[in-house]
C-alpha cells in the first residue's frame, strides 16, 4: 500500500468510495465536496493498493491547528492498518506545518474510529449534541501537538 496526495482526477473513484462506506442518511461528502477541496489543493491524500483507492483522509487547516475533516477506508479492506497509515500521514504534515493541535468531530456510535483516533492520543474534549443525521450525537477530539 502506498500513500499518495489526491488529484482532481481521483474525484470520481473516492465518491464511489465514499457511498460504499457510509449508508445512505449517514453524513458524507458529495462529489462537488470533493472537487472544491481537490481543486483548492487542500491536504487529500489517498491509499492506493494495486492502482486502485482503498482510502482516503482530508486535513484543513486554520491558523495554529489542524482539522481532520475525514478519513475513509473500503470496506474491504478495513482493519489492515490503512487508517492508521492515513491518520499518521496527516499528524506528520499537520506537525510539519508547525500546527499546534489537530482536532476531529466524529459520531459518538463510530466505535472503530474513536478506537483509531484512541490508538494515536486523542482525546474526549466536547459532545455535540445531535450534530448529524437522525439527531445522532457527536464527540470532538482533540491531539495536542506541542505540549
Ligand atoms: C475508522 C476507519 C477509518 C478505520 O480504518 P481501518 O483501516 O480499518 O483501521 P486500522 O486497520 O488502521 O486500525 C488501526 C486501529 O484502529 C482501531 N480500530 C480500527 N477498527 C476498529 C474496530 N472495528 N474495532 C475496534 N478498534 C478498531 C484499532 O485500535 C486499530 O489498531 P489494531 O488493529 O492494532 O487493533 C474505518 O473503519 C472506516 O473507514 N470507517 C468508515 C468511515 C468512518 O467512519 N470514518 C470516520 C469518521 S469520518
């Protein structure tokens, strides 16, 4: 597996990617979403295995933090350390950049990634109370990075 920044002509294969990994209702990124990030080179690195996409992260940045807008693993091949591989990528750049923190939103049910961001020291810092679909409540996390 090898981790690569995204281009404009990945647009289509990471929203193929991101229908088949989030259901219907559940918050994801439109195909216009995409483009705009893509388009105004914002940190959106993909994880290609045999030319292919099996995942993606996209980092914003403001003046002395980083957020971790999203990150994607296929379906098919979750738990192979592919957001793992992702989640450092954007630590490494985000620490790059001199950044001081590195913060998320993430649903309160999404075990998986609580437990991925868990494995890389974030931490439990806010609720948001039914910030997503079906008035789902959501956690903020955050990583210091300079202490
Ligand atoms: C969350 C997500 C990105 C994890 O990707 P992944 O490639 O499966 O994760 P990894 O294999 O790199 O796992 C790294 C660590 O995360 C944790 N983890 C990942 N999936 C887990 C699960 N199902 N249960 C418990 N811990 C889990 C573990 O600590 C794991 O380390 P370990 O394998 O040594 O135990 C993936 O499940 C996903 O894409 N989910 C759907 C999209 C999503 O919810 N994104 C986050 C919100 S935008």
């Amino acid at each position: 597996m090898i981790i690569k920044r995204a281009n404009i002509t990945d647009t289509d294969e990471l929203f193929d990617l991101e229908k088949r990994s989030f259901s219907d209702d559940d918050w994801r990124l439109t195909k216009r979403v995409f483009r705009y990030h893509l388009k105004l080179d914002r940190f959106l690195i993909k994880a290609m295995e045999n030319d292919a996409i099996s995942g993606y992260a996209l980092m914003l940045t403001r003046k002395h933090s980083a957020r971790l807008y999203a990150i994607c693993v296929d379906p098919l091949h979750i738990r192979r350390g592919i957001g793992a591989a992702l989640l450092e990528e954007v630590i490494v750049r985000a620490r790059r950049l001199d950044k001081r923190r590195l913060y998320l939103e993430v649903r309160e049910k999404n075990l998986p990634a609580i437990a991925l961001y868990e494995k890389f020291g974030f931490v439990k810092f806010g609720k948001l109370k039914g910030y997503y679909p079906r008035g789902q409540d959501g956690i903020k996390m955050i990583l210091e990075l300079k202490k």
